[in-house]
C-alpha cells in the first residue's frame, strides 16, 4: 500500500503540471451566485448509457444526483438522459454535432474519448482544480489529449484483474500471489490441466479488445506509433501484437487454454465456469466482482483478485468503463455549471454512496481514503486488486479511430479462438496492421 500511494502521489503531481487548469468562478458558493444572476434558466443534458429502471442502477443513481444538483439552484435544471448503449450514445452525439444541437455533457467509452477531440472541452477550464488532482491519475491516461488537454473525467470506470479460484488453484499447489507474470499464469494453467483435466484459464478478449491491447504493452509494444498514424505491432516491430496471441493459440490447441466464444453468451459461461470450478483461472473486468464472488460461494468455492500478469517488458495495464465528456460549443455559463456537476458528483459522500450502491470503482483519492471507502474495501478485500492496478494503467492509442480497429480487431481474436487449429496468427497481425492503416488513411484530410 505504500508503494501505491508514493505512485499515486507521483503520478498525481505529473498530471498537476500537464493539465492546464483557468482560474474560472466553479466552486459551489460562486455558482449559486451565478445563479442568482441570470435572467433566463438554463438547461443542460446529459447523454449516458446506463439505463434507470431499477433504483440501483448507475442511471438511476445519475439521475438522483442530478436532480439533487438542481435542487440548489433557481434558473438551473440538469438532467439525466438514457440514451441507449455505448455505440448508440456516440451515434447521437455524431448525429447532434451535425445539426449543432448538443448535449452539455455525454457519456463516452474510455477509449472512444478522443474521437470526440474536436468537440470536447478542455474540463481543466470548467472543473474545479481539486476535483481534477483528486481523480486517480491513472484513470487520466486516455482522456489527455495534444499533452494537456483534459478532454474526459471518470465516470464509472473498471480495470482488468486476475480472478481465480482458489480451491482449484491449491488442489494444484498454485495461489494466486504466485501469478505474477504472464508465464506464471500459463503455467499454472498447464499444471491444472495436468493435474485435473481442467482447462486452467478462460480467455475473453471483451469488446474492446483490451486484454490483447494491454498484453502488446505488457511485452514492451506499441498498439500506434506515438504520432497515431502508423500500426506498430507486426513484422516491423518484431511481431509483438503476435506473442500472447500465440500463447493462447498453444494453450487452446493443448487443452489448458478454453474458450466459449462457440457459446451464445461467452461471457456470461466463462464467469460461470470460474464460479463452479471448471476453470482456475479468468482475466476480465473487475465489474461485477462481488457478483462473482457471490456465485462461486454457491457452488462451495472462493475467489481472490490480482493485478493482471507483467509481461515480458512488466506490468502495463488498459483501463476501461466510461468517461464524461463536455461540449465546448455549449456557453461559459453552461460550462461552468456542468463542470460543477462533475464536481458535486466526484465529492466523497457521493463517490462513497455510488460505489455502495452499484459496485463502481472509487475514482477519487479522498473517497478511497474516506471511512466509507476503507469500509468498503473491508468488506470485499478483492476491490484492492483494482486500485492497485491503477499506478500502471497505460494510455490507450493516440487516435479517435481506435474504436473501429478494435471493433474489427475482436472479431480476428474470436476467430483464433473459434479455429485455433487453422489460424495463422502472423497472417492476423499482418491483416490486422493493414486494416489498421486503411482506417488511418480513410480518415485522414
């Protein structure tokens, strides 16, 4: 824990020097002057992806804290709208960027957020200056844009952890604090099939591509070059994007390596096969942990949480979920007032009451610190693996079309695991890395 907080501390200091943050009139007591002040009301949006049908849901807790937020103003109205899922929340921003009607602020995959460079605001301008240093800074990593430009806040964000069950793992002399890189975790894959007949690890891409995203970077790659217009993980760079995608060909062709892409929900039965002890080992989202470790209780096992595995050049790490992004056509006013949300909604006693409520991850220092949040954490000690991650949380590509390679990206890595036996993984890099570039040059001006 004290290696994270220096971490935490160091990397909280960078940030500080890269965000350019205004002097602008944000905090609360300036805001209701503000308030005070105007002559007309104003009303602000906000797009999300989370829905509100039951009274636990994140779109639901959105909505309340919008409506409280409202409450203490006269002339300003925020509100929550449910627009649908990710893909269809970016749809309609597109679509309202066109007819110059946007939201005030929307919710925007983690690593779509610098697709919307060109309309986002600068939040160093609008968000309070505590509330920007309180994020966790890793959580930054992909929402900095042209080097201090902060184009997107946390909003309900997950890492990647290694689950794994520990009664399968100690039946083969294996424990999770053991993993530690990504060889330790085949092998400890290969010796519960050995031992068991047991696949050991469950392999799920998610649909973003990011465990192979991060495994590139855990073996000392690169998804982009740092000017974002060239691949670089194929022949030219030693075939880096190859090397865990190889590992999971092997382990799938011998048996200690499964997939249930073949399945209508392969989430959904790799979850499940985890819980019921039919594989050891599982990398997924650190969303829904306590779901899991409920279901594993069921069938009479546990479960424990770790960082995910370094690699050959050490631990690198994508981060996921979701971000907010404000509109820089919207007014000053309108900004300052939306940059005040964010801030109301990033206090403790909020953070704390989200986290309670939903499972989210805290994404502030002062909510992680707080009484509340260590009582979380007492209460599933797993969640640590989430925030010890975040000193290595790694920026996503410097690109707005990430999302349309990875999109086909995921559907090259279901295919491998879905034919392991007739897939060249060379040819898919090199597929890849051509896809890759014709995205790159189709958008370029």
């Amino acid at each position: 824990m004290k290696k994270l907080m220096v971490l935490l501390l160091a990397a909280s200091l960078l940030l500080s020097a890269a965000v350019c943050f205004a002097q602008e009139p944000a905090n609360m007591a300036e805001l209701k002057a503000l308030d005070a002040s105007l002559t007309e009301d104003i009303r602000i949006e906000i797009w999300g992806k989370d829905g509100t049908s039951k009274p636990t849901s994140r779109g639901t807790i959105f909505t309340n804290f919008a409506n409280e937020y409202s409450a203490m103003f006269d002339h300003v109205t925020i509100e929550y709208i449910h627009q649908g899922g990710y893909d269809d929340v970016r749809e309609k921003v597109t679509a309202a960027s066109v007819a110059g009607d946007l939201p005030g602020i929307w919710m925007a995959e983690e690593s779509t957020v610098k697709s919307f460079a060109a309309i986002a605001a600068d939040l160093g301008k609008w968000v309070p200056e505590a509330t920007v240093k309180d994020y966790l800074p890793g959580l930054l990593s992909a929402s900095l844009y042209d080097g201090d430009r902060l184009i997107g806040a946390p909003a309900a964000r997950s890492n990647p952890v290694l689950f794994v069950n520990n009664e399968v793992l100690a039946e083969v002399g294996w424990t999770g604090d053991m993993i530690k890189t990504n060889d330790d975790m085949f092998q400890c894959a290969k010796d519960i099939y050995e031992k068991t007949g047991k696949p050991g690890f469950a392999i799920w891409w998610d649909t973003d591509l990011w465990n192979w995203e991060s495994a590139v970077y855990a073996d000392g790659g690169q998804i982009l070059t740092d000017d974002g217009q060239h691949p670089s993980f194929g022949k030219d760079y030693d075939y880096v994007g190859a090397k865990y995608a190889l590992r999971i060909q092997e382990g799938l062709k011998e048996g200690y390596v499964t997939s249930f892409y073949s399945s209508p929900e392969p989430y959904d039965q790799c979850t499940l096969a985890l819980a019921k002890g039919d594989v050891g080992i599982l990398l997924i989202s650190s969303n829904s942990m306590k779901k899991r470790y409920d279901a594993a209780a069921e069938y009479g096992y546990t479960l424990s949480t770790y960082i995910q595995p370094a690699g050959e050049g050490g631990t690198h790490i994508v981060s996921g979920g979701s971000c907010w992004v404000l509109a820089d056509s919207k007014s000053e006013t309108e900004k300052l007032f939306a940059g005040g949300w964010l801030s109301y909604i990033a206090s403790v006693e909020k953070m704390v009451e989200r986290s309670q409520t939903t499972g989210d991850m805290m994404v502030t220092q002062s909510a992680l610190d707080s009484e509340g949040g260590k009582a979380l954490l007492e209460e599933l000690p797993g969640l640590q693996a989430i925030y010890d991650s975040v000193p290595y949380l790694h920026a996503r590509p410097n690109t707005p079309y990430w999302s349309e390679m990875y999109s086909y990206g995921v559907d090259k890595f279901e295919q491998l695991c879905l034919n392991p036996d007739t897939t060249d993984v060379y040819q898919m890099i090199d597929d890849l890395e051509v896809k890759f570039q014709q995205i790159i040059d189709d958008n370029a001006w």
